[in-house]
C-alpha cells in the first residue's frame, strides 16, 4: 500500500482503541491485518459501533492509505463488521500453508478407510465431522 491508494476490502481487526483528540472529537485508532502484514487505521469522529469487543473478528473497510510519521495508516471512510452474506477468502486474511487442502482431506480419509479396527475408525470419522 502507497499513501494515496484507495483500500477497500476484508481484514481481521487486530486491535482497536476509541480515543478523543485533544480537541475533544471522539476517534479510533485500529490495526488491521491480512495475509500481506498490518496496518494502523484512523476513524475520525467516531463512536462505534465497532470497538474493543470486536477485536479478532472481520470487518469490511473503505479508506485511503496515507503516511503517518514515516508509516503507512489508513484514513478510514467507512468501516463495519463482516456479515454472514459476506463472501470472504480466509486464505487471504491469514497465512496458509502451500498444500491443495482438498487432496489432503482425501488422503485422511484413505487412511481412515483402511483402518482396520471398527471403534478407531468411528472415533476418527467423529473428529472429522
């Protein structure tokens, strides 16, 4: 991210603190993540809802990257959190590891299916679903 590129996407708050300047204007200061790394965030004017209890969940942002001290932030236009309707990739959120998970899961359940004893083969399939 460069200061002046528009940001619009999915990104797991890291941490977020509602603070007031010294002018008496409610903010928030936030740092969000993806794959790629983190990034602090700005929201002024602001008062929730989104805050302290929704660290660790998705949320939805729209801003404009610029620099702060020498660092990258994002000067946030809109925020809120992530809906069920939202379809989001996972992968690009946190790191994962270079494997097709789909083939992996197959070859668990090979090994399952080749189990010889019928109680072990039952609690695996339990611990699968």
């Amino acid at each position: 991210m460069h200061p002046g590129d528009e940001v619009e996407g999915f990104y797991i708050l890291r941490s977020a603190a509602l603070k007031t300047t010294a002018a008496g204007k409610p903010f928030m200061t936030a740092v969000f993540s993806d794959r790629g790394g983190t990034i602090e965030g700005k929201l002024w004017d602001y008062t929730g809802p989104i805050g302290v209890a929704d660290e660790g969940r998705i949320i939805k942002l729209r801003g404009t990257v610029s620099e702060y001290r020498g660092s990258p932030q994002i000067v946030i236009d809109r925020i809120r959190l992530r809906t069920e309707e939202d379809r989001v990739d996972l992968g690009a959120l946190v790191p994962v590891a270079p494997i097709d998970a789909d083939a992996c899961m197959e070859r668990v359940n090979a090994i399952v299916d080749g189990m010889r004893d019928a109680d072990y083969q039952a609690v695996c399939r339990a611990m699968l679903r």
